[in-house]
C-alpha cells in the first residue's frame, strides 16, 4: 500500500468519525428507550388538518341526527295534541251516556204514567246523578245569592233597589247558577244585585 493510499484511507476513517453521533451520556439502555418512546412525534400540519376534518364531520353528523329526532319529536308532538283535540271529550262524553239513558226512561215514563211523585223522584234521582257526574270533574257552582257582587265570578243582568241597607252591592237573586272548573270559571252567575 502506498503512503497516498493510506493517507485516502485515513481521511475516510476520520471523515466517517465526524459523521457518526457523539456517545450520549451513559443511561440505563431501558429508559432510553421508554424516554424515546413516550415522546410523541409533532404532527404535520396535513395530519393536523386531516384529523380536524375528521372531528368536523364527525360533529356534524352528530348535529344531523339530533336535527332528525328533534324534527320527529316536533312531529309527533303535534300529532298528539291535534288527535288530543279531536277526541279530547270522548271520555266525558261516554260518561254522559247513562245520564242520556236515563233521561230517555224518565221521557218514557211520562207519556204512559200519571203518577207526578214517582216522576218527580225519578227527575231527581238523575239530576242527582248529573250533578256527582259534574263533581267528578270537578266542576262545581258557584255559590252567589246572599254573597258580595264579584264581577270576577258574577255577570249582573239588573240592578234592583232593596229596602236593606246591608244587601247593597251583594248578589240578591240568581236567575243563572255559574260553574266553576279547577278554579277556573267556566260560566259566570247572571246575578240580580241590591242597589
């Protein structure tokens, strides 16, 4: 070998030591490993922008199906009340029923009877029913003959003078009673008041 050829070769041996990584300080080969392991790789801002996307559409198709169960809710929500409306009064009307039976026992009675006092108790008997009918629905009267006038509960059709100084504004006849329903009034009382 010739002195050029091992000063070549000494140069490449040199150059290839500047090339190779300075020793790391001594570690445990282990945690070296871990430390490499454990530290994530930034991502490029392509995948960054490939996740968001991701996220996105996740997002919105998310948004998208609670739209679909909000609008099928509104749907049949509005159904509901609509047949709600429709058929609200089925029940009290099926209720009314035996009363109607009644009434039409009551109108055959008359034409073939001529007894008033059975008739009588027998209108009673039904009007009775009627009026239990009503308090299970809680719709109960007014009380108004002898009370002060309330124009909350109380329409008067006339003013009457009273000789008693003490019936002035109060209720001194009631043509019509007034009904009320769950504290609310469902017909107001056509009340005569004192003057």
């Amino acid at each position: 070998m010739s002195k050029k050829d091992k000063n070549k070769e000494m140069k490449q041996q040199r150059q290839a030591a500047a090339q190779e990584p300075a020793a790391a300080p001594e570690a445990p080969t282990g945690q070296a490993e871990q430390q490499a392991e454990q530290a994530p790789a930034e991502p490029t801002p392509e995948e960054r922008i490939a996740e968001l996307e991701a996220a996105l559409e996740k997002e919105k198709k998310e948004y998208l199906f609670l739209m679909a169960d909000f609008d099928n809710f509104r749907k049949r929500t509005r159904q509901e009340k609509m047949d709600l409306l429709k058929n609200g009064a089925e029940g009290a009307m099926r209720e009314l029923l035996p009363v109607v039976d009644d009434f039409e026992r009551a109108l055959e009675s008359i034409a073939h009877s001529d007894d008033v006092e059975s008739l009588k108790e027998g209108v009673t008997l039904i009007y009775n029913k009627f009026v239990k009918y009503l308090e299970q629905q809680h719709v109960t009267a007014i009380e108004s003959t002898g009370k002060d006038f309330d124009a909350d509960l109380h329409e008067a059709v006339t003013m009457f003078p009273t000789p008693d100084e003490s019936m002035r504004g109060k209720v001194i006849d009631t043509p019509t009673k007034g009904y009320m329903i769950n504290d609310k009034v469902l017909r107001h009382a056509k009340v005569v008041v004192g003057q």
